[in-house]
C-alpha cells in the first residue's frame, strides 16, 4: 500500500515498464526503475523528480490510451512530482496554500511589498517618490540600505532554510542503500547533466506537443531561465562585495560587472520564462498536470515580472519614474524569494538530487557487472 492514490497508480506504472523496458533508452527514468523489483513510496517520488516530463515514452508506449492498460508515465509523474513538493515542503501547510493559488498568492505578496516600500518612502519623504535621483546611493534615498538590506535578507534567509529542510527530508525518504554514499565522481556527473539538461531530449529527438512533432525549444528556454538566474544571482554576489568591500553604492555605472551581469541575466530571464509559457500551452494536455498549473505558471511568472521590472528600473533609473520602479521591482523579487520553497523552483533542486542518486546508483551497478 502506498501513501497516495497517485503513488498507487505509479506503482501499477512501473510494474507494467519494468516487464516491457522498451523506453529504457530515453532517460534515466527507465534505467533506473529496472534496479528496482518493488517500489516504496520514496522510490516513486524519486523516479517522479528524475523525469524530465519530455512525453517520449507516452508516444513511443504500446500500452498507452486508449490501450486496457492505460499507462501514462508523464503525466502521472508529472502529479506525483507535484505532490512530492508539499510533502516534503516546510513548514507544510504553506505548500498546501500555494499550491491551490500559487500565482495569487506571488502576485498580492509582491505588491504588498512593493506598497510598503512605497508608503515606507512616503511617510520619510513624499518628494522622494517621484524625485530624479542619480549617481551612488540613489536607489537608497527611497529605502535606506540596512533596512532594505535586512527585509530581503530575512526573506532570503527564510527561503534557504525552507529549502535546506525540504531536499533533507526528500533525500531521507528515497533512501540510501547500504555502501552508497555520494562520491565526487556521481556529483560531477549529476552537475553535467543537470547543466546540460540531458534528459529533456526525448532520447535525442526533442520534447513532445500536441501535434506530435518533437522538438528542442523547452530545452533551450530552460537554458535561457536557468543561466539568466544565475547571471542575475551573480549581480547580486558582486553587487554585494562592491558595497561592503570597496565602499561603492549603487546604481552602479552600464558598463560594471553588476550592470552587465544583471543586463545578460534579465534578458535570459525575458526570453527564457516568456517561450516556456509559450510552449506550456502548446503541450497536449494529455501529458501535464492540469491541476497544478498555476503552481508552475507562478514561479515563471515571477521570473518574467522580476526581468520586466528589473530592466525597467535599469532603463529608467534617472527618471522620475525610479521610486515606483524600484518600490515594485523590489516587491517583486520579495514575493520571489519566499515563495521559492513552495513552488516551481523546488523542481530543479529535487531534479539535481534525483541525478546525483541515479549516478550513484548506475556507478555502483556498473561497477557490480564488471566485478
């Protein structure tokens, strides 16, 4: 007996797959459920956050509707992945709200924030708001930078640990085998292949939509949205060694590394969420979580609002449209980092941690056979 209806039916799944082994060449899914007889329920949630939902193995599926057998592996891990996020979320209860109203719950968040900020600088200084503000420390004449810097801290802060609690307790529940520790060689592989997105190529020929024709473009937008993040990520690191170890404030000039991190990683942030919106709508429904849609759109949506509104601000900085720019960008990257641990994001991480245990596992495997 399983945990959830889902589980149940995932396991019912596998057992079907694993007297088949058919798709075993399309990801690491199939592989890695072929080390497996039975099935607990952390076996399931891991098998869940290792697929990559690219809808191969439904085509390629003699067994799928309108067969008796009715198997479909995306869609059915694609609900048990999204279950997996608010069972192991903490605190728990936040995941079960915002996974029924994810993208509400991000929106009102983030102009919450950007109000308080806005009614923070009106209540100093009403002239502040719409003031042309320029050269270093101009972004600080709305909010000085300690409090700004310990309203986002905390929320940063928060984010971590919530997410810290998360990957323990999913790592806890899909288990490690006796002799299996994670070395450094399944870690470096884990990395590649999360970097390279290896998996999210149908077995080479792309991802599956409606009209049956496979292609690359979800590929190359989660490219665009994972390094326009990181890019942006790494604004902020420099951002922050620019203020506390060379004593310089922002805004900062075009042509600095903060600038210019954070121009390359908003655009990567406009084109990436942007196509993978795009290209959610044209997947056949047959292979997504329908129910759950506004939990994936909401952290998209976010990234999009936080590039929007950052460029924005970049564009429009000596204007006197800086201080209701800022107070909203602001807001919005606020609303971002405390709805990480319970939305779309966890993804990635669960996804990351599935692969170091799958090259763990297949390392192990292959080194049993040559023995």
């Amino acid at each position: 007996m399983h945990g959830t209806r889902i589980l149940q039916e995932a396991d019912r799944l596998m057992t079907v797959c694993n007297s088949c082994r058919y798709c075993e060449g399309l990801c690491a899914v199939f592989p890695a459920m072929e080390m497996r007889r039975a099935f607990s329920d952390g076996d399931l949630n891991y098998l869940a956050n290792l697929c990559h939902s690219c809808g191969a193995c439904y085509t390629d599926c003699q067994f799928s509707p309108p067969h008796e057998f009715n198997v479909n592996v995306p869609k059915t891990l694609a609900i048990a992945r999204a279950e997996s996020y608010a069972a192991y979320a903490w605190p728990r209860a936040f995941a079960a709200a915002f996974a029924r109203n994810g993208l509400v719950i991000s929106l009102v968040a983030a102009l919450s924030v950007a109000a308080f900020i806005f009614g923070f600088a009106a209540y100093n200084d009403r002239a502040v708001l719409y003031g042309i503000h320029t050269g270093p420390g101009a972004f600080y004449r709305l909010m000085p930078h300690n409090a700004m810097a310990l309203l986002f801290g905390a929320a940063f802060l928060y984010a971590i640990v919530a997410l810290i609690m998360g990957v323990r307790a999913f790592w806890r529940d899909i288990g490690e085998p006796v002799g299996m520790t994670t070395d450094a060689k399944s870690l470096f592989q884990a990395i590649r292949d999360a970097g390279e997105l290896r998996y999210l190529d149908g077995g080479g020929v792309g991802c599956f939509n409606e009209d049956d024709q496979p292609t690359d473009r979800r590929k190359l937008y989660h490219h665009f949205t994972f390094y326009g993040f990181a890019l942006c990520f790494a604004a902020t690191c420099v951002g922050t060694l620019y203020h506390y170890l060379l004593a310089r404030e922002a805004p900062y000039a075009w042509w600095d590394l903060p600038v210019v991190l954070g121009t390359l990683g908003g655009i990567g942030l406009l084109i990436g969420p942007i196509g993978l919106l795009s290209e959610k709508w044209k997947r056949d429904p047959v292979l997504v979580d329908e129910r759950r849609m506004g939990m994936d759109i909401a952290f998209t949506v976010m990234l999009l609002l936080t590039s929007i509104t950052g460029l924005g601000l970049l564009l429009w900085r000596d204007t006197s449209a800086m201080g209701p720019l800022l107070a909203l960008h602001l807001g919005v990257v606020f609303a971002l980092f405390v709805t990480m641990p319970y939305g779309k994001f966890v993804h990635g991480i669960y996804r990351f941690v599935a692969l170091v245990r799958y090259a763990r596992e297949r390392h192990v495997t292959m080194n049993g056979a040559m023995e």
